[in-house]
C-alpha cells in the first residue's frame, strides 16, 4: 500500500505559531522532505523530534522528487516542509504534489502560515476576490510585461518581493498601474519587526528612496477601478459595431468588443446588429 504526502505548513517567523497537528504529523512520518534541512533541523530541535530528512529544492527537485516517489510508492509516509509557510504555494513542491497526484498518491493538507494571506488579511483593501502573483520576474521587460497584463486586473493582488528588488518593482508598478494606486507593503510577517505600509504606489517610492528596505516584503495591491462607460445610445453602439465589422471582425466579437466599451450587453447589441450586417 502506497504512503501518503503531507504538506506542512510551518511558522513564518514566531516559532509560537506552529500548531500541535503539524508537531503530531512531523511526529508520524517516516521521513521529511525540507527546502533547506539546515533550516528545518532548527524547527525539529524546538519541538523535540529527529526524523531522517531529505532536501528537495528547486534545483534538485527532478531528481529529488522521482526518489521520494519511490518511497511514497514503496509505502512509506513524508511530511514535505519549506523553509517558511505552506509548501507548494509559490515553491517548487507544487511540482512534487503533481507528481504524486499524477501517481495517485495520497496527498494531504496540514494548514498553518501563509504569507500572502496573512498579508492580505491586514492590508485595508478588499478581500472578497484576489489574485497571488507570485515574485516578479528579474528581467525587467519579463517584469514590465507581466504588469501590462494585470493592468486591468480587478481582483487585489499579491506580490513577493526581495528587498533588494523593491525599489525597481514598485517604479515599474506605478508605471502600469499608475502612482495613486493604493498598496500595502507588509515586511517581515510575525517577526519582531514586523510592519505594514499602507500608501500609494507614489508614495511608497519615494518612502523608500529614502528609507532603505530591510526584510523580505509581500506586496497588496488594489485593483483597478471599473472603467466608466461611455453615454451613447443604442443606434450609436450598432454603428460602432458596424465599423469593427466593416474593419473584418467577426459580428459576434464586434457585439463583445462593443459591449465592454459601452455598457450594452452583447447579446443585444448582436441581435439588433443582424439586420444591418
């Protein structure tokens, strides 16, 4: 019978915030799976366990994951743990878990710290929808590119950044969304100096001119506004639909294309444009 994965989530910084189920399953396993074993031995020491360890990290995760595969498939049972937080999300275990996935491997959730969340939680902006981002890419026309594509984005959105590369994240933020977009820079979660910004794009630029960042940084940005809708009539929206179509787009994608810049809906605008075609 084939074992099970557990994903781990582990404190992100407060050693206070490690729950008795995550002791109990780091407790359980056969062996664990760390981004960083040096990292993770620190954890295992404060809690009073010794289990046999293996890394798996970005850079070995091909060959580290096909050998803890092996293991998972011979029956054995691993808790996969990163250096903080959940493992998977914006890590290299998601590769892991669709491995296992793929070879019907019991994958299971062991929930606790997650620093987008966390962030998210606290910010001042709105909750009910959002995207994760991720970390931006180092190449600044990957970066700029990435950005462009969110431009329009209405969900809030969550960033990772280094503090090495902020400064250049946010010039190129302002830049797409432009600088009197409100965001929330919160540093060094449940950590000692922890802090959160709550400003402009602007503004937090040229806080941090001045101020130089310290601590690793999640990043909370409100999405942009819905675009107000121009005030035509009915006749005058067919029209428009009329020169798109006359530009050689299909009518149904010129009825689509009209009703975001409108307001009409797109079925209407497509009924009363047939006769016309």
């Amino acid at each position: 019978m084939a074992g099970r994965l557990y994903l781990v989530a582990t404190p992100i910084g407060n050693l206070g915030d490690i729950s008795k189920r995550c002791a109990e399953t780091l407790e359980s396993v056969d062996f664990i799976a760390a981004e960083d074993t040096r990292v993770s031995v620190k954890l295992l020491n404060h809690l009073g366990i010794k289990k046999p360890m293996v890394s798996y990290f970005e850079h070995n995760k091909a060959e580290s994951g096909a050998a803890i595969l092996r293991r998972l498939l011979a029956g054995e049972s691993c808790a996969l743990v990163t250096d903080a937080g959940t493992p998977a999300i914006s890590d290299p275990g998601e590769d892991l878990v669709a491995l296992c996935a793929g070879s019907g491997i019991e994958v299971l959730s062991v929930p606790g710290c997650c620093a987008a969340i966390a962030a998210l939680s606290v910010s001042g902006l709105k909750t009910g929808r959002f995207c994760f981002e991720g970390f931006l890419s180092t190449s600044k026309k990957s970066r700029e590119a990435h950005l462009e594509s969110l431009k329009s984005e209405r969900r809030t959105m969550i960033f990772y950044e280094a503090p090495h590369k902020l400064k250049a994240a946010l010039r190129d933020m302002a830049e797409a969304f432009g600088g009197d977009r409100r965001i929330s820079l919160c540093r060094e979660i449940t950590k000692l100096h922890e802090e959160t910004l709550r400003t402009t794009l602007s503004d937090a630029l040229s806080y941090f001119e001045s101020t130089p960042p310290k601590g690793e940084f999640v990043l909370v940005i409100e999405g942009a506004k819905p675009e107000e809708k121009q005030s035509v009539s009915l006749e005058e929206a067919v029209s428009r639909v009329m020169e798109l179509r006359a530009g050689g787009m299909p009518l149904r994608e010129a009825a689509r294309k009209c009703a975001e810049e409108t307001g009409f809906q797109k079925n209407d605008l497509y009924k009363a444009s047939i006769s016309r075609d």
